[in-house]
C-alpha cells in the first residue's frame, strides 16, 4: 500500500473542527432515558448458562433489553474460581460481524477478567464473519444501500447508529449488573466498528473504567465519505449517488453519531491504535478523534506498514499489560 | 461468457419438481385479505399531479397502501387525450433500484397505455440505479446480508418478498382504481426482480389480463443458489455460510416465494424471455418456470449470446406488439 | 470513491491555456463545405416510417449523408397530433452505444419535442450497449488500438471524430430538413461523448438555439490523459505506449478536436453537468470547457457524490423546464 | 487453472464435423487472384535496408502490396555471409501486436534461415504489445466491436481476416521475390492469431514446405465462442449480444475463416502446440484443427500445465530441430 | 459460489486410487530417525516462560530441534492449576501464518487441556496473517515459485514438507516432554495446511490419541492441481508451467507427501470436516483422505454453504465435545 | 494509467539524501573477496556447449562459483566467425525470470557482441516467467513473505540479494575468462532487478566498460516502499505489516543493498531508462539513482506514456547505438 494520508507529523496535530447539533446532549439523554425506561419495565436481563466444551470460564448466553425494549444476544464470560467480582471487558464488534461464540473471546478471561461481548443488532449473516443472534426489527423510513449505514439515515431518530450506541450503552449495565462483575472496573473495548461503539459509549457514559479503540470506524464522517473508495463509508457514499439531494440530512444525522463528538466527552483513560496504510478508517479520522479525546491520560500505538488489521492480535499482550496498571 | 448451463433442447422441456408447502394458497390469502382489509381502512390511494416538464402525458405520483397497511409509491403515467379509459401496464423493477423518474418509462404511455411504476420498499438507494421513495419499516426477525434477499427469510410471516408481493398485488388495485385505467386490461410486467414479481402477483391474481416476464428473478431457487457465483441469490448463500444450520428453514420460507409455485397458478397469456449466457438468472431456472406456467398461451423469447441483460429495450417493440393483438 | 480532482472552488474558475491550431477554423470550414456538397450531391434524406408498436408518436428511421458522403442512420421521434413544427432536440450518444431503439428516446418527444437522434458511425456492437446501424467504412492510417479513440489519430485530416462530428452538423440539417421540425429551435443534447459531439456542433453551428452537455468526454486532452486510468481517454495512451514518439502528432490531432476550442466558439444558452466523482471524465476537464464556452447565458449543475453517472434521468426534468423557459 | 476441456485422450481423436461454404474454394481463388493482379500492377516489393545496430544479419524494412493493393510492412531479417539463397519462415504475428523490431524476430536467422515478419494490418497499437506499421484503411461495412474480430463481420467479403489472410499469402510471395531466400524451402510459423494465420495460408498455398503452429486462434469458431470468457473470441459474442439477430450471418463468414476449412486442404509437414490450460483458445479448438491436417507428417506437442503461453520460447529449439530434418 | 465438484453422495463413496512409492515407509523411517537422534545430540528443547498479561494460564515459549536439529518455535499454554498432567492437542497452522501470539490458541487451554501450537518454518511474514519466529534455514535444490510448496520439489529428500512433517513428529515429542503434559493423551488438529500436517504425523505416529482435520490442505494432489485455480495448490501448476518436463519429477515427491497415504496408515480416531464450495481444498481431496483414514473410529461435518473458511469457530464446541467423550 | 509522481522538471533535478551505513565499502569487500577466494578453490568455470538449432553463434551453458562457491548457471553466446575477443554484454534478469534459453538473448550476439547471460538465484520458476537452472540454496535466517524480496532481510549478512549481487560480480569474471571474450569491453545490462543488479555492479566494479540500465529495481527503498502498491517492492511491506517492529533492522538491511549507494560508486558510461507511468519502479525511484551516478558521462531516455515495460525493445537498437560509439 502507498501511503495516502497525511504524514505522521500532521496526524499527530491534526484537530479538525467538529461539527456538533445544539441538541446532541439533549437528544442522547432523551434516547438513553427511554431505553432504561424500557428496560425497566421490560423482562430482566437473562444469563443462561451455556456449554461449549470450555471447563475453565462461565459462559453465560445473555439476552437483555437494547433500544426501544428490543432484545440484544451478548456473550457474558467468566474465568472461574476468582475470589470476588472481576473487572470486566465490555467488547464491541467489527461491521459486519456477530458475537460469534465464546471460543472466539478468550483473550480477556484469561487475563483474569470478565469478558461481555455484544451483538451488532442485525449484522453477523453476511459470510465469512462470525455469526449474529439479534435482529434489528426496525427497518428504516427510508431505502437503504445494502447494509446497515444507511439504514433510517434521513433523520437521527430513525438511524441504525442510534440503536446500537444505544444498545451499547445498556450492555454496560448488563454486564454490571451480573454478581461476578465488578461494576466499578468496566473498560469498554473494540477494533473498528467497536471502537466506533466503544467511542460513544465512552462518550455517554462517564463512568466507564478505561477505553480499548483500536482503527476506529465512525469517526470525522465528513472527511472519511472523500478519502478513499472502501466500505463501508463508501455505502453513504452510494446512497448519496442515488439519493440525490439528501446530502444536508445525511450529514446532519451523522453529526449525532461522530466519534468525534463522543470523544470529545470522554474522560476515561484511553488505549488507542492507528495504522497509517489503512485505508478502510483512515488514520487521520483515527487521529482526529483521539486528538479530541477528552480524557488527559491516553496513548496511541502507531502501526506504519499495516492496513485496517492494525496491530491484530499484537494488541491484546499491549492492551492487558496497559489496563494491568490502571484497573486492576 | 462462456455456456454453463443445460443446452437449450434440454431447457426446452426442463420441468422440475416443485417444492409447495401444504398451505402455501391458505398463506397467500390469509396475508392478501389483511392488506386488503388495511388498505380499506386506511387513508385513500393518492394520485398527486406531478410536473416533470412532460407535456404529452399526465402524470401522477401516487401512494398506495401496501403490506401492514405502509405506504407504497408509484408512478402512474397517463397518455393524453384517450378517448377514454386505457390498458395499463403495471411494472415491477429490477433489484436495487427503485421507481426512478416518470421519464424513465414512457414506453408504454407512448404505445397507448397507461403504466404503473410500483416502487420496490427499501430499494433504491444503492448507487448507480434509479432512486426509490419507499422505505420498508420492518427489519426483520433475524441478522441478514447485506441487501433485501434475507430480511426476515427464518420465516415466510416475517420474510422481505411476503411484503413485496403483497405491495405488487396491491398495486394492481391501485392501478385499477384510478378514472383513467380501465381496470379489465391490466398486464404486468418486469425483468429480473420485476419479473419474478410480476410472476407472483399473476399466480396470485386470476384477473391479470396479460404477463410479460424478462429473465426473471426468485425462480425455482434450490437450483439458482449453486449454480452460478452471482448476486443478488448468493446473498442467501452468504447468509447460509454463515449462518450455519439455517438451512431447512431458509429453504421452507423460500418455497412460499419461488416462482415456480406462482407460475404453476398462473393462467394469463405470457410472454417469457431467457438468455443463455445469464448467469445472475440462469436459463434453467426461467425455463423451469416458464415450463410450469399454467396459462396455455405462452411464448418465450430465447438470446442465445446475451447475459442478464437479456434483449434489453429490444423486448419492447416485441412486446407492445405481442399486447396488441391480445390486450388491445 | 475518493475525491481525486480540484476543489470544487477551484474548479468553478479553472481556465487552463488552449492549445489550438492556426488553421482550426480553415480546417473545419473545409471540412463542413465539402461534407455539405457531398450531401447535395448525393442521395437525398431519406424518412422511412418505423412500427415500433407505438401510437403517440410517429417515427421514422432516417439515413442522411454524412461526411464523405456516407449515410448515417437516425431516428426522427415526433410527437403526434402538434398543430406545426416543433422544437427539436438533436441528441447525440455515450461512447460505445448506438442510437438503439426509437423506445429509448422517448422523453423529449414526451416533452412536446421532436427527438433526432443520431447514430455514431462504426459504434453500437461492444456488448451490454444499445445497437448502432451505421458503419464506419473507413479503416484510418494508421494501426490503432481497439476502440474508436486512435482511428487515424494521426493526422486531423484521417481521424475518426472529425468524421463524427461533420455526421453531427450534417444530423442538425436532416432533422431541420424534415416538415415537422421547426429549424429555428434546434437544441443539441447529450452526455458523455454525447456532450462531447453537442459541444463540437454548438461551436461549429452559431445557429443552434441551446445545448444540453452532460459530463462531456473529448474536452482538455493534454489534462485527462494523464489525470486517471480509465477509458476510453486511455485508449489513446495505449496507443501512444506502443507508437512511442507519436505524441507531438496525436496532441496535434486533438487539438482540433477538443471541446475547449469548440467551447471557446460557442454561444447558444448551455445548461451543463459535471460530478466530482467521475473518473472517467474527469470535473476539472468539464469545468475547462464550461468555464471557457462563449456564451453568456450557461449554467452547471454539480454533482458532488457521482461518478460518470452524474445526475442520471434526473437531468431531465431539470433539461426540460430549463428548456421550456428558453426555446418554447 | 482448472482443466476445463475435454480429457487429453478425447482431444487426440477430436473431430468435429466442418461447416465449409459451397464456394469456399472459388472465394478464396477470386481472393487471391484479385489481389495477385493488384500487386502485379501496383509498385514492386521494397526492401529497404534498415540499421538497427544489428552487424551479423542484413534487415529490411519491406513493403509490399497486400489484399486492395494496400501497402503492408515487413521485416526481412536475413543472416549475413550464407553462400546462396537460404531457407526462409514467414512469421505471422499473435493477436494485437504488430512486426515489432527485428531485435524482436533473430531466431531463425541464428538458426541460419531468413525471417520474413509479416505486419498484421490494422493491429500493434494496443498497449503492452509490439508496435505495427501498417494501417487497415477498410472500416467495414458493420458497427462493430473495439479489436478487429468483428470488422466487417457481416459478409465475407468485407471481413477483415480476408483482408489478413490475403496479405498473408502474399507475404509468401514477397519473401519468395527477395534474391537471398530460397523460394522452394518457405516455411510458415506462427503462434495463437499467427498460427491461425499460417493455418489459412497453409491451406491457400500447397507450395509452402512446412508449418508451425502454436496454439492456433481462429480453429472451430462455433465451439470457441462458448467454451470460455476469453477474448478475442469474446469480441465476437460482444457483437452478437448487441446486434441480436446476425448470428447467422456471422457464422455464415466465419465458415469461410475457419481453421479447420484450411487445415482441411493443407498438406505440408507441420509441427504444432497445444496447452491444456488453456482459455483463450481451448485445446478440443486446436485438437479439432489438428486432427482435420490434411498432411500425414504431422506432430504435436502438448503443454499440460500452461496456459495460452504454450511453451513460450522452448518451442524454438523444437522447431529448429524439426526444421533441420525436414527443410534443410 | 456454485457447487463444481462431486455431489454428496459420491463424496461419501469416493476413493481414488493412491500413488505410493514403494520406499515410503522406509523413507519416512529413515528421515524421522535422523532428525530424533539429531535432536538427541543438540541442546535440549527450551521452555521459557512468557508474560503476554495471561493470568489463567501458564504460556511458554518454546524452542525444539526439528528437522537437520534446525530450532523450531512453538508455543506451549497450560491452563494453571491442573491438579496433574493435563492431555494436549498439538496443534499446526494453516498456509502461510506462522504461530502467531498465545493469545491466538486459547480454546484448548479453556476447555482444560494444554495447547502446543508449532510454527511453521519459513512461513509467517506474508501480510494479514499471524506472525512466525521460525526461519527455514534451507533453500532448496532447484529454483522455486514465490511461497513454499515448491521449494525443493524435485527431490523428496530436498522438499519443503519433508522438513515440516518432520518438525510437526518432533512437536509431538516435545510437548510429550513438558511435565504438565499428559503424554499418553495428545491430540493432534490443524486446519487447510494444519490439517494436511495433522494427517501426516497421524500417519507417522501410531501413538496419537486422537485427530481433528479440518478441511485439510496436501490432499490427493493429482486431482487437486487441476480442479480450481486456487492457491496455493496453484503454486506448483505455476511452478510446472515454467520448468516444463518437471512433471514426473514433480509427482514423484509429492507421493510422498500426499495425504492420501498418511490416512492409509492412520488409525486414530478422527474428527474431519469439509466444506462443499470450497475451491482451495475441494471437498473431493478432503472425502478421499478421510474415506482413506485406516482408523475405524472417524466421522466427518459437512459444511454444504461454505468454502474455505468450513466450519471456522463453529469447530471448536464441537470438537471440544468430540474429545471429551474419547481423550478425557 | 495517471501520472502519479513528480513532474519531469523535479525527477530532472530530483537528489534525494542517500543512507549508507558506515561499513558499506568494508562490507562489500569482505564479501566480494570470499566469493572470489570461494572460486579459486572451487572447480574451474564449465562452459558445455549446448545445441539448440542455431548456427550462426556458439552457446555455451555456462558453471561458475557464485556466492558461497555455490553453482550458478549462465548462457554464454558468441557470434561465430570473429577475427578475435570481441566485447561482452552481461546481462542480469528482471525479477520472477531465470535465464531462459539461448534463442531469447540473441540481440546482442546479432550486434556482435558476446552476451554472457546470468541465471538469478532461486528464480525462474514462477509461471509466465522465463525458467532458471540456479537454486538459492540458502533459505535465510528469517519467516519470509513469498518471493525472494525478504528471505534472510533480517541481516545484511544473510539477505539475498547480498549472494545475487555476489553472483553478479561473479558472472563478470566469468564471461572475462573465456578466450572469446575481451575483458577490457564488458558491459553490464539489465532492466528491472537486471538494472538494480547492473547498478550493484557497476558500483562495486569500476573496470566495467559502461552501463545499460531500464527502469531499475532496488533504488530508494525508502520512497519505493510507500509510493504505489505494487510488487515486489510490496513483498517487504507486507513482511513488515506482519512481522511488526522489524522495520529499523529492516531499513539497515536495505542501505547496504539500495542502489542509490551503489550508483554513488559508479563510474562507468552509463545509458538509462525511465517511464513516468511505470508503478513498479516508480520515476522518482529511477531519476534518485541516475542522479546519483557519478559517471559523468550519463543519459537518460524517459518514456512518458508508458508503464514498467518502459522502452521494451526499442530500447536494444539505441543502446546498440550507444555501445557502438564507446565500446565498439
């Protein structure tokens, strides 16, 4: 890959100016007030215990009340024998992706914390990614682009991201609300689209312990729909091509759902990674959301020859030794 | 593109099993009686008077009540000056684009006949096709692909074609409704997607007075999903791939909606085409429908070197002369 | 698809240098005379009644003599039943296409137009395109590589456009020629190559009463070679790779070709298009000839989110009610 | 690559009914004579010394009278300081290149032969190809598609491999007139279109004393054009999909082209290559031309593991062999 | 994708014919005992223990003697707090990824066995793959296509897998060795290349407890190098492609390689699974090792929507459960 | 293709910083003499003949000691019937090829001129490529990612292209010791990694009598890496993109090998190529070495319009040319 982007000394200035609503807080409060309204009056959450072959953790299936008292699937992983509650990992999931089974979240649990792990309501059937188990039962007052980008994009109310930032923000409470869980020890954590999620949720709720973002997607909207040719900001892209005229809602709605706005709230230490050849989430969006990041005790690990894989793997040796020394 | 599928002697007399639920008909009428029934207490079917600088037609942009009562749109393009009411054509569009402009179906105003554009809920908004002005408000019972060909598909209640088809059938009446139809000569019509909806609402309506079908979509499924790579029915591949173990009820929900179970009901004239190097829609799965076909007066038109685009506007002369000496 | 050309600021006042032949307008004039006496000479304008199955218009298929006196087919599209002669729009195709079917021209007819739609000689034969009937009989000077772009690139006396656009004056008389037409409101229309060929006859033909140009193709050579990798602009660098030390006599070529210098000489009302996003002709080649056209009354529309596809049919509702304020 | 052919031991007895013209014969005959009469009464051969650097052979730039009397290029490579008249091969090029350089064609002279480098009209302007120098000034009497395969497709008369082919014999001549090649001992050679080219001319000249054909394009046409995606072959069915309807007329010409019509009459020794992964022309199209040989001294070496590159360079050594012990 | 193999039902009954030299076993003998005694006169295998922020497992980094006495990495990861010796899967990687982080392997550990995971020598650098610490210190005897599969082709004793196999028989010794191994109860699994690794060292050790084989790569080559065009089976089609006449040099070494003749000689019991559209390791080169698989205890998923990717995570509770019932 | 690096004026003037580590000279002599005390105890250089059908050269498949004393093969062809030694061409291969056979090296040979023909290590096998003779026994000290690009990267003392180099200067003693040859008149040539290699020569040999060198490869390592996304300078991105944190030990590796260093060396006459749209070896690439030579007597042809293949052939009669005037 060529490089295509700024060059690292710029990305490390680089702080663009935001474009926020008046009423950004006003309408999340008002979304997340009526999704707890929701869930309270709506069936508790379930943990179900479930039997994958795995003797050394707690599975648990859950199901617990999303956005509008929809159902949400999240895997709740507990490594057996501790003492006490147990920090835990509150995990997103890239775009496209299902919580797929437990066996593909082991990381945190053998790091001796518990691991949540959301669905992506309506994703995790799209081939060669791991499969999902909650339907997003809202379709959208608008056409859509294939995918879930577009879905309900004329207007914030109506748009995917609000469900599942939504969402989001209430598995925080599913997982705090488990006995094995230390509910003043939760990280919020994610590559790409999770990082996305975990961004807003960092964004919405203050007492989130640390943030995990690795090659955030859903960030600096404006600049990532020109950058380059990939998905799936590109599916906005398209949208647009059809739907001519639409581009003052769409940007609008999207100003609701920035990471940049998010982050620019969030005051939870922060992990960050970026990869300067990623062309999928660019790493000036990347830096552009972390350079607003509010929280004053952040790191970014730069990752110079890879593309949207980022640090794979290699990040979760960094990112257990990292929270080791601040939520123990 | 090279030949893949059966030599067309064997096309000829394809005639495959059919895969029909018991109570396929008791579905398709239970599901026909309640849009119905909400279409008549619901708000009237609009026709609004639309200016798009045409001058030797009337056109009107209408909203109709389709499935759960939503509310589909439609183009409905009247030649000027008839002596008084007209045929009508009722057409269905391909997947992903949605009803377009009036100026892109002036076809069958300009032989004589008035045309019904129904918009396809959800579609158009997918870059490089025609755009769309219907969302489809229902999300589904279960994580889909991207695109429309597996929202819902866990269950035929639930599934994106129940609600289509519906919409199509509806659309009929509400072609039929307007002064200026004469609601004895309505035809339907479609390529692709349009044509495998059109293929349904003519199994579903005895009253259709003709059927144009173009290399049709959503035909005799089993076979299209592993005969070729291409979209739009490798979308439930993906779906299937991962989605593990999905499969019986992909298949059941399906065999509400294949083509052939409509085709074996449908009694109007036909006139059919295939293309021998389409492999989005392969010619063994037109020919098993067109085989099946019920209605005696039937013709297809076979393009020995084209892909899916089929005979493109060249179906259209044939067709308005084939209309000609049967719908006048 | 990212944004790879100016800002659309800079676009909006780009006027890069014309390169142009001393003898532009001798070698046009020349060429025109000798084009028009051939004509005289020669076969008059045939009008050959055409049954398409439609019932609104009337058609006909039309030859005339193009240039060397070769004949040039057309559709001539006539709304029925206008008490005189009409407006008429001469339109001209996208590169590869043929004038197709009298059913694919029907929107100005629909606007109360008479529609002239010409056939690009030797072009209409590349698959997935609509059909052309007019061949092209002479094979060039020059070896050349596949397409129409290098046919006698060599020399302006033997290169193919200049063949193209004399049949394109020539198609404005065989349409003012005919009884219905009103020869004093000739429009020219197209897109693409379309715009391209329009762009040409609006700067050899002061008579024209407007032009309609849509993303044209053949304007600013010298830029567009080497702006992007797509065709058919690099045809002419493939041929130019292999004919290394051809360059100084095809840039010769062009310049008597390209729409900048035909622009520079244009002066009919112009209502344009250009997208950011199209690669194949790229925004900084259309605004260099919008920005260079001489007459004052112009206007272009922009499309920030579209490739070649620009607006689509959405052009025309805009074209029509511009048109119906200017040429009545 | 997948095989996708018939079964090696299915190939070696391959032989598929022809479909030969009743006046194959006399076309050809009134071909050739025409075009015979026409260089007897244009201007002679021209050989043209040429220095390219080279010191131990005498190059000529050659132009002679091809079919209409046109000019066609060549190189005549012959090595310096043989006693008398050597043996010579007449070497047609492949599919979009032209003669190139004799830096390009010293193998035979190493070989202690003359080289006679026939230009393929029309073609060496494509880009990643070796350059040509001579034009094909007939356009033909047809739309066609970008290449040469469909130039003038609709008759016989006007197609352009007439045009090839009888250049081709008369490139035999050509080399035969030059004092310094042995006219009794003229080969001719050729890969993919050349080996199709050196097939027609083998068939056309019973004086010609071997042939070389590799991988042979142009052998089989009713087989070719389904068997696989690759052009140029493809070209054709580009041309059928859009001019629906000229399949019979096509294959009408293409009986008088065909390979097997030639292989058929052609009697002199040869010596062949096929691939068996190999798309662009299929192994059963050049086993079909084989088999039909009319000569009994043939051989053919097969390739089971490339693609159209067949054997690349370690045919020559093959040949120089086979040539030595049978054209000395 | 579309179904391009065998149906089902023939898979089940599919059992080609094998290649085997008559040397096989003494082949193999020979080359195991060398390396055994190699590794017995060279530094003794090294388990460092490895901090990568795990808390519920005891990870080591692992360094043996494979093949030449060469030092080979692996990973050894032993769920803490077994009151004994645990059973181990020993497990291989597929093509091209090396043994990447502990934190890649922790479902073994989880389900309460200890995990040894083998790099892969050479391999492990080719981008979005997991990393490899092993180098393969030998080049090989001939020159080879980029990757591995023909590094050495030509000679059984100088080829690639030969040293792999080897590797992979003294892993097993080596996690046999650890003192919180239970040595009488170690598995071995793999998938693609890790499964072909796994099937070989089945073949070569009588004493393996169980085998887990997922769509195995190194299957039955005859068939698999002209099925698909898939890597990295096309590796040695390109390879052969170039040193033409290396054919039966070629087959001959990977006789004794093959697949198919491990299977014959292993007698564990064995868990398989493949997938119908999988064009990298068809499923008729999985059906004939596993229909080859001495062991009677055997049974086999069918994974008919997916390709290469088969059952991916899905394996693991399936395989977990499989396990626990035979090597508790 | 686009223009996608400097403007000609800046390439022209274009000096970028060069690093070289401190040891380059010291490393390379140490290198240089073990290579060449290797030979001296090794066998005498082979020179078989080698028939091949030609009879106007002598060829003569060429042994000599390269790196290591390893066997590294050659072509040595010599025009027949010289009065005496006559000048020499050594010729390097570009990358993926091996020396192929005589019949494709027979240009200079023609320009009388012996052409001495080096086989590059381990290469020659790769599909559509020309086939060595020459195995890089060596596998290198690291995890590789396919190709030659990374094997042993990780130390200059173990990287490749240290024995290629090595081989290359070797070749030159090899074609200066046959008694066709004339020492004092040896030329090296090469395009591609020929050119890289020819530079590396010509910076370490300074009695070489001049310098041919086309679009090189391994110039600027550091611009190239990051510049296009082409092969096989990406081979080492996607090496980095895995093995993470390689990247200083990597640079280090490439500055004794970059062939800005050795062209700084260079002192012989010296005839260059390059193509503004060549991605492979981008201009900047090529203009930072030309730049750098320290021969004065230099020149450069540019190729404005072509990609990788630069001049292709046309490039043979000006470097003839060129020689011709200086080392005739």
């Amino acid at each position: 890959m060529a490089l295509f982007d700024m060059p690292l000394d710029d990305l490390r200035s680089y702080l663009p100016e935001r474009h926020e609503p008046d009423d950004f807080d006003a309408f999340w409060k008002r979304t997340l007030d009526e999704a707890a309204q929701l869930a309270q009056d709506g069936p508790a959450t379930e943990y179900r215990p479930y039997d994958g072959g795995l003797s050394t953790v707690e599975v648990y299936d859950v199901t617990f009340s999303g956005w509008g008292g929809h159902p949400v699937a999240a895997w709740l992983i507990v490594p057996k024998g501790a003492p006490g509650p147990v920090p835990c990992v509150v995990q997103y999931i890239g775009y496209g992706g299902g919580r797929g089974l437990p066996h593909d979240h082991l990381v945190w649990p053998a790091g001796g914390r518990a691991a949540f792990i959301m669905d992506t309501r309506g994703q995790g059937a799209a081939g060669r990614n791991s499969a999902g188990a909650t339907p997003d039962p809202v379709g959208g007052g608008n056409p859509q682009a294939p995918g879930f980008m577009t879905r309900g994009i004329l207007d914030p109310a109506t748009y995917y991201y609000r469900r599942v930032f939504t969402d989001a923000v209430r598995a925080v409470d599913a997982a705090a609300a488990h006995p094995a869980v230390d509910a003043a020890r939760i990280c919020v954590a994610g590559g790409s689209q999770g990082g996305g999620i975990a961004t807003a949720v960092a964004g919405l709720r203050p007492d989130i312990a640390a943030a995990l973002v690795d090659v955030p997607f859903l960030q600096h909207f404006r600049r990532a729909l020109t950058l380059t040719d990939q998905d799936p900001y590109q599916e906005i892209v398209r949208f647009l091509a059809t739907q001519r005229g639409a581009q003052e809602q769409v940007l609008r709605t999207l100003s609701y759902m920035d990471g940049l706005n998010f982050a620019a709230r969030a005051t939870a230490p922060a992990l960050y990674s970026a990869a300067l050849m990623d062309t999928t989430c660019a790493p000036s969006t990347v830096f552009a959301a972390y350079n607003h990041w509010a929280g004053e005790e952040k790191e970014i690990t730069v990752y110079p020859w890879n593309g949207h894989e980022g640090g794979s793997t290699e990040r979760r040796p960094e990112q257990l030794r990292w929270l080791r020394d601040r939520v123990a």
